[in-house]
C-alpha cells in the first residue's frame, strides 16, 4: 500500500497526541469506574439465569458437543465456557465474579479511550468522551446481573479490539490488522451474536465515511481494492454464520414485518438510548417476582433525549460538517440491525418489551461512544488512507474566535459533568434497589445452612426452587441442581429417614406426604394382597380421581419374600409417558418397604410396574402420587 507510505505511524501518532496528566486522569476514571461498579455488584448476588446456566455446566465435559450446546436458540460457546470454568471452579462464590466484571469493563474503557485517540485529534475530548461512558447506567444492568455480563462483556472488549484493528489497518494497510479485527468479531460472535452484527456493519460505514477519501465512488473502490483485508475481517465472521444457520440454532425466528422493525428501532432509540446519554431513564419497570427491570421514561425524558441529540448533531455539523452530521449513521445503523435481529426472535414472545431491555442496549454504548468523537472532535488526519484518485481530504472548518466561551467553558463543563454524573447515578441506583431485593441469596443460604446443620441425615425432597427465586418455566430449578451447584452432598427422595421439604424461604422443615390421587383397588375378602405383582408380569394400577398439571411425587409401599428390580412408567389419561426424574428402577428389598420418585410436570392417571426376573414375588400396599407439605409446628 505505497499511497500510505508517508503516514506517520500509529505508535508516532498517538505519542504525539498523548498530554501529560492524560494517563493519570484515564486511571482515575478507571479507578472510579471499578470502584462503582464493584459497589453495587457486591449488594446483588446469582440470579435467575445464572443458576440455570451453572446448572448446566456442572456435568457435561468440556467439550465441543457442550460449548456448542444451543441456550435458548443461540450460540453461544464463549458463554457456555465460562459457566463451566464458574460451576467448576468457584461454583456459588460470587467474589471472583466481581472482579472478573471489573477488570472486563476495566480493559473496555481504556481500549475505548485508545479508540477514540486513534479516531481523533483531540486527547481531552477522548478522556471526556470515555469518563461519561464509564458513569453511563448504560453499563449497570448488564455488569450487575451475571448471565449478561458473562456474554455482554466479553463481546464488548472483542468489538473495540475489531474497530482499532480496522482503524489500524486502514492507516498503516498491515494484514495482521485486518486479521485481529477479523478474529475479535469471532471472538464477539461467540458470546453475543448481536454485538458482532452491529460491530460489521459499523466497520464498513466508519471506513467508508472517515478511513478513506474521495468521492463515494473513490471510496467504495478503495474499500474494494483491499479485498484481501476485508476477507480477513469478516471470513471468520462469515464462517460462524454458517455454523449458525447449519447448525439449526435461531429455532424461535418469526417473520418481523417492516413497519414493527421500525417500530421498535424508534422505541430503544428514544425511549433507552437518549435517555442514558443524560443520565436517564429515571424511571424502571418490572413485575412481580422478576427482579431486573426495563426502562420506562416519562415523556419529558424521551424529549430530552431527543434534544440532546440535536444539540450533538448541531454540534458535529458546526465541528465538522458533514462528517460531524453523518457520524450518527453509526448509532443509527447499530439500532436498525440489532432490533430488526432481536425483534426477529423475540418479538413474538417478548413484544416492546425488548428494545426497553438494556441487555439489548449494552452493545449500542461503544457505536455511540465513536460517533461522539467523530462529530465532536476534530477528525486525525493520519487516520485517512488516501485512495488512488489522489483526491485531498476535506479541509478542517476552524471554529471562529471565542474567547468569552473559552472563558467560561470550563465552569460549563463542570457543572454538567456533575450534573450528567448525579443523574446517573440516579439511575443506576433505581435499577439496583430493585436487582437487590431478589430473595435468591438469602434463600440458597438458608438451605445451605439447613443441610450443614443436619449433615449426613440430611434427605430432602426433590422440590422445585421457590418461584420467587426461579420462575415456573425456567429449567434446571429443582434443589437438586442448586446444590450440586453449591457442590454439596444431600441426599433426595429416600424413604429413611424420613424425607424433609424446603419452604419458600429456604428453611428445611419436617414434611408429610399429602396424597392427591392413588390406586383405588380394593381388597377382596380373604385376599392377601390387592396388588400382586409375580414373576416377570406387570402391574397395571390407575389412580383416582383425575388431577391437574403439577410436579408430583409417586410413592410406593410394598413387601417382598425376596430382592428384585423393577421398572416404573407413570402415564397420564391419554396413556403420554410422563417422565420421572432420575432413575426409573425400583431396587426392592426383603421384608416391608417403600419408594419416592419425583415426577416431571403432567397429569398421573396411571401407573405400570413390571419385573425382569420370574423369582419376584410382591404385594404393593400403596401406590400413591401427591405433594409433601411442611408439618405443621
């Protein structure tokens, strides 16, 4: 690339930009920033999807067949491998996750700062630009609640290694470049495919508009003449969609019509993103016995928004013109593609739940982060690759004298870094209160207590967790996954000692088994047995009356001249196998006995027990499925 030769390299450009005291303040805002959020990271604790995810990771091998294991309907591996070094490693210990969290976010505000400084002219306005994204309540949602930090932080530090290798690239036309962007939007593919769309799309808009010259005609052929650097920035990209579409992940896509993808662009665009740029939203929305919230602006927030971002706008077209107008194109694009993207999958579960949801918002800080400098501060002119026309970039518009601004801008920019900081603040502690009042972490620690004060008798039913700690639908919920988990040894559904419940508090109380439906055969006079079961028959035994959906127990009572195994299957009325957890067989001693199996959900009409060996020889006393309810004192 001879038309570069007489650039000054980025390692001569950015030493000359760099200020004495710059370092020193981006560490204190660094510093600031990890304080913060550390702050209120430490008030929360595991919650809803990051039990589900650990739950997941405590068996499987690390393997390919595991990382590439859909969640929901995405892939995921960069997230499925670090629940598993989690689950393995620190299991419940929530300390190292704070740091974790820190340093991620840590590594993204100085790679940010490098961005902007690669990017622009300007060392302060980079340091301003960077210090108001570190306050920004944009960050809080996603770094307090763990399972989209665990996808949303790493993506973020891949994308920002993706731009500056872009920029880099176009500068000194070096493939390594190209090939470090192209590696970091695999690396962001692999925890957030959302972040690695809007991150392409962003790469080719910022080299057409600001990382070369010319005519758009000159552009375009100069973005077409490094085909090679491009190859190497998005093949690898390009390989992971088509893992994607041929590995059958994105199952719950809908069609998504125009006017709804617009939609729902215009309602994160001024109802979540705007705000934040203020400090915003103000105000949050959540139901009951959810504990993460939405944004919910009032009116006057979404107008606010909004005139801030004329007021930017105005401002890049009084710095820089067309450039300074255009940079919004990246923000702008960013929304499009990642709401058409989200809408596409969630629309029809979620509706305009989703463009309010900032784990959809996170990724839009650093496409907002850029156009602010580009529009704001002087563009650099060793970032411009010259193209082959030899068409001399756009002059530089000097802003006229303004000595009484200059006098009174600094008293300015005070009061509204102060002022944007407070209502950040505000914001990000509304989100907080309600992210700490979920009743998870006193709960598992009741329970936790609960089983190290009973110790080796402890034997539990096998109850789903309490729906204030993880809702119905969620999987991986019953106390069996929370501790194997918390990597805690507890013994479930044995008959002896006699097996104890969990209350929705989390305290372990005596239990009793409370019985909805059972076999209604009846004794005949001078019959031993009711239900006989011998040899290698079956015993067929439907249970009365009908009973609703649930998550029932099947227990049985029985007596045996001699051990045998047999096999269970529950059935509901239209003879469905409802599925028991666990192991199926029933290890029958001598003499009396009994067994507990915890049922998944579904309605029991009947019940089979059959025998492999022709030496079994049983009467069962009771067949009984029902619930265990906590004794009363």
């Amino acid at each position: 690339m001879s038309d570069t030769a007489t650039l000054p390299s980025t390692k001569q450009t950015v030493a000359r930009r760099w200020r004495p005291g710059t370092g020193q303040l981006l560490v204190a805002v660094v510093v600031i920033q990890a304080v913060w959020l550390g702050v209120l990271s430490s008030r929360g604790w595991f919650y809803d999807d990051d039990m589900n995810f650990l739950a997941q990771a405590v068996h499987p091998a690390l393997g390919w067949g595991y990382v590439t294991s859909p969640i929901n309907d995405h892939l995921t591996p960069g997230l499925r491998l670090l629940f598993w070094l989690m689950a393995h490693l620190s299991h419940l210990h929530y300390t190292p996750t704070i740091v974790v969290r820190g340093l991620l976010q840590a590594l993204s505000t100085v790679l940010l700062y490098r961005l902007l400084l690669l990017l622009t002219h300007s060392p302060r306005g980079s340091l301003i630009i960077t210090a108001l994204y570190a306050v920004n309540p944009l960050l809080v949602p996603t770094t307090l609640y763990l399972s989209s930090a665990v996808n949303q932080q790493p993506a973020q530090v891949f994308s920002l290694l993706a731009f500056i290798g872009c920029v880099r690239f176009a500068r000194d036309g070096r493939l390594w470049w190209a090939a470090l962007a192209g590696v970091s939007l695999l690396g962001a593919a692999c925890f957030w495919e959302k972040t690695a769309a809007d991150t392409s799309v962003c790469l080719v808009i910022l080299s057409v508009g600001w990382l070369s010259t010319g005519s758009l005609w000159a552009r375009l052929r100069d973005v077409g003449r490094h085909w090679l650097g491009w190859l190497l920035m998005l093949g690898p990209l390009a390989g992971f969609v088509v893992l994607f579409v041929v590995g059958g992940y994105g199952s719950s896509a809908h069609d998504l019509s125009v006017h709804a993808a617009l939609d729902l662009s215009w309602s994160q665009w001024s109802r979540a993103l705007w705000p934040t740029v203020l400090g915003g939203p103000w105000r949050w929305f959540s139901v009951p016995d959810v504990y993460t919230a939405a944004a919910d602006p009032r009116g006057y927030a979404i107008i606010l928004g909004q005139a801030a971002f004329v007021v930017l706008a105005a401002t890049g077209w009084w710095r820089n013109r067309w450039r300074g107008l255009l940079a919004w194109t990246l923000p702008l694009a960013a929304v499009l593609v990642g709401q058409t993207l989200v809408g596409i999958g969630r629309f029809s579960l979620l509706g305009n739940i989703t463009p309010l949801d900032f784990h959809y918002v996170f990724d839009l800080a650093i496409p907002l982060a850029i156009a602010c400098g580009l529009a704001c501060c002087r563009p650099d002119p060793a970032t411009v690759r010259s193209t082959a026309d030899d068409v001399p970039a756009e002059p530089l518009v000097s802003a006229p004298p303004r000595s009484r601004v200059r006098r009174i801008a600094p008293a300015i920019a005070v009061v509204a870094a102060l002022g944007l900081t407070a209502s950040s603040v505000f914001s990000a502690l509304l989100w907080s209160q309600r992210f700490d009042a979920s009743p998870t972490h006193r709960y598992v620690s009741n329970v936790l207590t609960g089983v190290a004060q009973l110790g080796p008798a402890a034997n539990l039913y096998d109850t789903g967790v309490s729906i204030h700690v993880l809702p119905y639908l969620e999987q991986n919920r019953d106390l069996s996954d929370l501790t194997e988990i918390a990597g805690v040894e507890v013994a479930f559904d044995h008959t002896s000692p006699d097996p104890q419940v969990v209350d929705d508090s989390g305290h372990i109380r005596p239990a009793v088994f409370y019985p909805v439906a059972a076999s209604s055969v009846k004794t005949p006079k001078r019959t031993f047995c009711a239900m006989p079961l011998q040899s290698m028959a079956a015993l067929h035994v439907a249970l009365r009356p009908r009973v609703g959906a649930n998550e029932y127990f099947l227990r049985v009572d029985y007596f045996e001249q001699r051990p045998s195994q047999l096999n269970l299957a529950v059935r509901d009325a239209t003879g469905k196998l409802i599925p028991i957890r666990g192991d199926s067989t029933l290890l029958a001693g001598v003499g009396p006995g009994s067994a507990l199996f915890a049922l998944t959900a579904g309605s029991p009409a009947s019940v089979s027990i059959s025998s492999d060996s022709a030496a079994t020889n049983m009467c069962f006393t009771t067949v009984a499925v029902g619930i265990p309810l906590a004794a009363s004192k």
